[in-house]
C-alpha cells in the first residue's frame, strides 16, 4: 500500500479484516517493522480519537510519531497558487510539504471541506497536495470527502458484532446546529456497499449525498420504514451536497433524533457513532448509555484500523 485515501487502497476486505484481528490479538508483534521509522501527524482540525488513535498505533508498531497542529504549532498556511502573499499567512504549502516530507518516513494528513469551493472539496486539493509534493506515503486522518480510518473501524466493529452474515445497516441523518462535513457518511457508504451487507441511508429531503458514494444503497426518506428490522443504525449529520445548498443547514428537526422509540422499530439494533456526538441532538441519553450502544468498541478499534494501515504502509517500504 503506497497511500491510503479510501476503502479501494485496502485491497481485498477478507484479508484486510483478518490482518485487522491480527493486529487486535497481537498488538505488539510488528514492533521491529516501525523501528527507526518516524510518523508524522498533520491537523489542520481538532481531534481527539484520530489523533490519539493514531499515536498508540504508531507507538504500538515501534515507530517515532510527530505531531503537528498547523493552527497552534506552525506557521500559517497559504494553500492557493498565484496569490500574493501579503496577509497573515507567511508560508506557502508547497514549500511546506516536501520540508514535512524530509522529516519523516509516513505522513497523515487531516484536513476537512472549507465548505468555500465545491470543486476543490471534492478535488481533495489538500489532501492530493500532500502526495504529490511529500515524496513520502500520505494517509487521511480525514479528509474533506472520506473518513477511510474511521470507516474500517466501523467495519471491524461490525464484524465483530453482527449475529447474521449480511446484516442490514442504517446510516440516519441527525440533526445538528453547525454544518457538518459529508467525509463520515460518504466513506461509511463507501465501505458499507464494498462489504456487500443490505444497507439503507435515510435522511429529509435535501440531504442527498454525492451519488459516487451512495452506490447501491437504498435511499429510503420514511425513517420508520428505514428503521424497520434494522441491526445496526449509524448516526451522523451533515450539511447539504447539492447546488445550490452545498455546505448549509437545510434542518434542525429534532424528529430525526435517535431515540428509543425509533430503536424499537429495529431488531434489537446496535447503536454506532463517530462520536463526538451531540447528546439529545443526534441521539438520547436513553440510547446512548444502552447495552446496545458500540460507540466506545467503536472507537477503541480507531487503534485498530490506524495500525494495521500503518503496517501495510510499512511493509511495502
């Protein structure tokens, strides 16, 4: 694996689930690969579960791991060509990238959608910026159309707890008072429809994802019906797709609120989220605090998929 954006880097999804149960039961095993061998971490956004994920996985495979918040620890950034540099920003990127690059062996790179240029959005110019110019492998710790790690987490949580071979999957949309990204649910689609398990997306009307992602799924608006017999239901917001409400809030309705009632329309559902998660906004207290919340396993297997990207990356080098 030279780079990791999206679920076609990982190669076959069997074999990558069993390296995956590999690198749970024997977290330590691989530490001679990562010797000598340094990461660095890139966030352009605040994190918590990809940034600490991140460094126990590094950690874990004997690797030096560096750490670098662009909005607190860096100068701050001109990402655009032809621009006449005479603002707050004193540093160009492309100068930037390849210094990044002579500093380390791997590098991650977080940055999310500016919700200003659609095209660029969707172009990934960052996050593409990054593997052209490092000379090194490039990873996303999420980018502004995918959440790779956080999606083979939610696949590695899933296989662990599915009690039929080809579960059924709700990704819902929820509510939520800023605008969100689509990189969650457009990787999650992403991963969901290559796993092959019967997956359903609700959302209001005009919260559409871009098709390329939602591939096969069935989009189905009456969230009951989308509910209905379901074992799983993923949890997430995010802001419009489509011209010309690309970026903004169309809703706040609290009727999509992952509640009790709509979990008992499911079989016996498991309940998933990215976290961090907004408490009586996206789902209740009620379902959130149940037996049949995952979030935390969920999140735990972040380490999980973070290491065993990192060691495919590894071995190919």
């Amino acid at each position: 694996m030279k780079h990791f954006t999206s679920v076609q880097d990982i190669g076959d999804l069997k074999q990558a689930l069993e390296k995956a149960k590999q690198v749970k039961e024997h977290p330590f095993a691989d530490q001679e690969l990562g010797r000598n061998k340094t990461v660095m971490l890139i966030f352009f956004n605040s994190s918590l579960r990809t940034r600490l994920s991140t460094q126990k996985a590094g950690m874990n495979l004997g690797m030096n791991v560096m750490v670098l918040d662009i909005n607190q620890g860096a100068w701050k950034l001109e990402t655009e060509r032809g621009v006449i540099m005479d603002g707050d920003k004193p540093e160009h990127i492309l100068e930037a990238i390849p210094v990044m690059g002579s500093y380390c062996d791997i590098i991650g790179v977080r940055s999310f959608a500016q919700f200003e240029n659609k095209a660029d959005d969707y172009n990934e110019v960052i996050l593409n910026q990054f593997i052209q110019y490092s000379g090194k492998p490039v990873f996303s710790m999420e980018a502004a159309t995918r959440h790779p790690l956080q999606s083979f987490a939610d696949l590695i949580t899933i296989e662990e707890y599915k009690m039929r071979e080809r579960p059924k999957v709700v990704l819902t949309w929820a509510p939520h008072p800023r605008a969100l990204p689509q990189a969650v649910p457009n990787s999650f689609a992403e991963w969901m429809n290559a796993a092959d398990f019967e997956f359903v997306i609700t959302h209001p009307e005009g919260y559409e994802l871009d098709e390329q992602f939602v591939g096969d799924a069935i989009v189905e608006y009456d969230k009951e019906k989308a509910y209905r017999d379901a074992d799983f239901v993923y949890a997430k917001n995010w802001a419009a797709y489509r011209d010309p409400n690309y970026g903004r809030v169309l809703s706040t309705d609290r009727d999509w609120t992952v509640d009790a009632k709509k979990m008992a329309l499911t079989n016996n559902a498991y309940f998933m989220h990215c976290l961090p998660v907004r408490r009586n906004m996206i789902v209740s207290d009620e379902v959130i605090e149940s037996s049949r919340s995952i979030v935390i396993p969920e999140a735990a297997n972040r380490v999980v998929s973070a290491q065993t990207v990192l060691k495919e990356i590894l071995l190919t080098m």
